[in-house]
C-alpha cells in the first residue's frame, strides 16, 4: 500500500477538471438537444447581457462521467460548481457558454459528485458517439436566436482535446482551444501514465533541480519541498532497480501489479472494477473504442482553423512533450495556424483549485478565458 500510495503521486487519471464558486450569469438556461440517433443531450446555455453574442464556447467534456454543472463537494460545509466560473468568466467578456451531460449521466442532490450515472446508457458513452453528439450540439446552437452570426469555439479538455479536432473535420467550427491536450491516442497516454511518465512528472517537480530529467541521490537528500521526509521514504527504497538514479523505470516496477491488473479488466471487460476500483467509472466499451481512435498529431494537421493549446508542466495525466512535439510538428509543415501557452508548474486543470481556495484565477485559466475572445 504505501508503495503503491507513492506511485500513485504522480499517476493520476484521465479526467477533466471539476470545481468552483458562486457566480452570477445574465442569462442562462437548460437545453434539451436531440442527438443523431434521438438521445435528448441536456446543457445549459448561458447568454451574456443582451442575450446576443459574436462568439459561443462550447466545453467538450474529458473522461468519465460529467455534467452541465460539475458540482463537487469540496468538505463538510463547501459545495462548489466548476463550470459556474466558466458561465461568468465568458459572458463578461460578451461571450456565449455551453455545457453538457456526459452520455448516460444526469445531475442529481448526491454528494461528492451529484452526478447520477444510468449504467445501461453509460455503455453508449464511446469516443465516436460523442463527437456525433458535440456535432448535433453545434448544428442546433447556431440556430439559436442570438447566437445565429455566432463564431462557435470547442473549449476541448483531455479527452476533449481529443473529440473536438474530430467534431471540427466533421461540421464547420471557428477555432479550438485545448487544455490539458492529449497528442497521442488514449491508449498510448494510458500507457505512459502506467509506466512511470506521470509519476516522474511529479518528482521532477519537486525534486529535479537541475532539470536534466532524474532525480539524483543528491537532490532527493536535499528535498527542499519536504516531500521525503513527510511520507518518510528513501532513495534506497524508491530506486527500485537499484541503478543509482530515480526514474521512469523505478515507478514502472512500483507499478506493476496494478497496471496489470487494469490492463486485464480492459482485455476482459471487467465492467465491475473498471467501474469501482480504476478510479474514473468508465466502461469496456470506452476502452475498446478508443483502441480505433486517431490521433491528434495525425488530426490537427489537416485543421486550417486557430488552434490554441493551453497547458501546465505538471500535468500528470498527459506529458507536455506532446505539446512541444505539436509544435516541432507544425513548424516542419509550414503551418502557422497553431498558439501554443504553456504554464510553469500548473496541472492538468490548469491549477483550478487554486481558485476555489482562494478566490483569485490562475494565469492559466485567465488564458483560457481570453483565448475565447482571440480565435
């Protein structure tokens, strides 16, 4: 267990954020969308004063279950609503925002994630679906009265990063902004998460000084942040292959029993642990269908469309060399239809808490806000 507790500093899931405050909107409303094959998709739409806009953001909703509200309990006494800093951020700003419930999921009053999952529906819950589903979205909210001259923006994170590229070859869309951005297929970036990537992400940041990628003896016996002496480990203890050095290979040892256990609920369709014991309720279906999925770095290359990524260097649950390498990628094709913002020290909801706890918006978020104003 505390082995495994150590791994799992760095090996977090693939889910998009979820949190915030009170706020105020001028005006809002929920929406009952009918999708391709007639499932009703509800969201809520909130209009800025005037109830007219010249752009309308769209949030593509990352993994597992989520809805228009994302409503957390934060402890005993505070709730907080993640897409509510979202609804006031942009329509301030004159902007239109949408979100929406994942497939097969509803809100409901049941902390910590008021949200009701209807297992049967949920199975419909696949990549391809719901770009199918983003894309009815998109048809039916640009005929909307205020929004009919609208440029129409998908806000993508983590999995999203990966559906709203896909909704864009498909349906005419305006520009793209990605957050928590995913270049690989999912299954690539779940391998990385479960061999030691995403648990290096974390003691880097913490314990690699000089940035050359390990964690010597040295560093780790200097632990300026306190991390060591906090859990009480050694370095003899967490450099598992006994190589002198701390590195992806160490937490790919830690993390073997568990990697292989997920890895045999995906081949076997073990829909109860993958359900209650991965972490993220998600199910066999999800995992096979993104086995077919493409890629970013073979679909944002065909996008002629404004391409914004938004990413922190702490982001565990996709490595930012990803962003980098879009970038190399791009440059190397002429293509100058990409903006790359990257964040020293934030995560893979771009420090969002931060602003839960405090009241003040990360720079990162702050970003994300203002992207909508400039694609």
């Amino acid at each position: 267990m505390k082995k495994l507790l150590l791994c799992l500093l760095g090996a977090i899931l693939l889910l998009s954020g979820c949190a915030s405050l009170s706020t105020r909107t001028i005006e809002s409303g929920i929406q009952i969308i009918p999708s391709f094959d007639e499932y009703p998709i509800e969201g809520m739409l909130a209009m800025p004063e005037g109830n007219t806009a010249e752009t309308l953001v769209i949030y593509v909703n990352g993994s597992g279950p989520n809805t228009y509200d994302n409503k957390r309990q934060l402890d005993e006494n505070r709730k907080f609503t993640y897409f509510d800093l979202f609804r006031e951020e942009f329509t301030k700003r004159g902007i239109a925002f949408f979100s929406y419930n994942t497939r097969g999921v509803t809100t409901s009053d049941e902390p910590p994630y008021f949200t009701y999952v209807d297992d049967e529906l949920f199975k419909q819950y696949i990549p391809q679906t719901s770009v199918k589903d983003v894309v009815e979205m998109v048809k039916y909210l640009r005929k909307l009265p205020g929004l009919k001259h609208a440029k129409i923006i998908l806000l993508g994170w983590s999995e999203g990063t990966l559906i709203a590229p896909l909704v864009a070859k498909e349906t005419h869309i305006d520009g793209l902004i990605l957050c928590g951005y995913m270049y690989d297929d999912m299954m690539t970036i779940l391998d990385w998460q479960q061999t030691g990537g995403s648990s290096m992400v974390f003691y880097r940041n913490y314990f690699d000084y000089d940035k050359d990628g390990i964690v010597s003896p040295e560093e780790f016996a200097e632990d300026r942040n306190g991390i060591a002496g906090y859990f009480g480990i050694t370095y003899d203890y967490m450099d598992q292959n006994k190589d002198g050095i701390l590195d992806e290979a160490d937490f790919a040892i830690m993390l073997e029993p568990s990697r292989n256990e997920l890895y045999k609920a995906i081949e076997e369709g073990d829909r109860e642990y993958l359900k209650n014991d991965y972490g993220i309720h998600l199910t066999p279906e999800w995992f096979a269908a993104h086995k077919q999925m493409p890629a970013n770095k073979e679909i944002l290359p065909q996008l002629d469309i404004p391409i914004h990524i938004i990413h922190g260097t702490f982001d565990q649950n996709s490595s930012v060399n990803g962003v980098y390498a879009t970038q190399e990628l791009f440059k190397k094709l002429g293509k100058h239809n990409l903006t790359v913002s990257v964040y020293e020290g934030y995560n893979h909801d771009l420090n969002y808490m931060g602003y839960v706890l405090t009241g003040e918006i990360p720079e990162g978020l702050k970003a994300v806000f203002e992207a909508g104003m400039g694609v």
